[in-house]
C-alpha cells in the first residue's frame, strides 16, 4: 500500500463511488494523494458575504469568527511574551468553503502584528494558509 491511498478494498473518505475526487471537510482527496486543501479561485475576503467579526478570547485561548452573530469558527493558540502558537483552527460545517477560515486567519495575524509577537503554526490549516500569503511570512518565528 503506497502513503496516501487507503487500504484495498476500504475507501477514502472523500472518494465517490466512481473514484473520482471530490472535496470532503475542505480537503480534496484522489485515490493517489493525501489529503490536500481544496483549491479556490476567489480571494478570502470575497469568498463570503456575510458579516464577520474576528476577536481574541484570551480566557479561552483562541480567536473566534462569527458570521452575522453566530460562531462560524475558531482559531485556538498558545501565547507567551514573545510568541503565539496556533495549534487548531476549526470552521463550522454551515460556513464551510466560505472563506471564513481564510478571514480568521488573516484578521488574527493581522493583530498579532499590531502585538509584535512572532507565530509558530502549528495547526496545518494556518501554516498552509501563511504559505499562500507570503505577506505574512515575516511573522513566522525562525
């Protein structure tokens, strides 16, 4: 069995019954390849119509995006004096593919430079998501 492919006989979770790709919980899966984040062709900030709003919950640890006044997500993070590290993201299944994890993401590194802390991203979702936005590699810790 090769990496990536799930064993004979057991499908893949985002496999259709003709073995075709097909996007499952954000990622896209195909019989050859791991999971990987489902391409979009519009930026984040137009990926959604809805009103959002980024806060820092620090009682809780993360950042939390609501929608229109519901919570559609959250980014959970670790902090010391100097850094912040992000250890999980997660969107709500209602807002999912609407760019609200992309707002989140963007909104909490944007005051995490307003706080002069470096970032550690731990949680896949933001270092891919850092990665496609090289305006924000600065804030990477090295």
């Amino acid at each position: 069995m090769s990496a990536g492919r799930a064993p004979q006989g057991v499908k893949d979770p985002g496999e259709s019954d003709h073995g075709v790709a097909r996007e499952h919980r954000g990622l896209v899966w195909d019989r050859d390849a791991s999971p990987r984040p489902f391409p979009t062709s519009l930026p984040d900030n137009e990926r959604h119509s809805m009103a959002t709003e980024v806060k820092d919950v620090p009682e809780n640890r993360r950042y939390v995006i609501t929608s229109d006044g519901e919570e559609a997500g959250f980014a959970e993070y670790i902090l010391t004096d100097t850094m912040i590290t992000f250890t999980h993201t997660e969107v709500a299944p209602a807002f999912e593919g609407k760019g609200i994890g992309g707002t989140l993401v963007r909104e909490a590194l944007d005051d995490v430079r307003t706080r002069g802390l470096s970032v550690l991203p731990m949680c896949p979702f933001v270092k891919v998501w850092i990665e496609r936005h090289p305006e924000y590699a600065d804030l990477v810790y090295r």
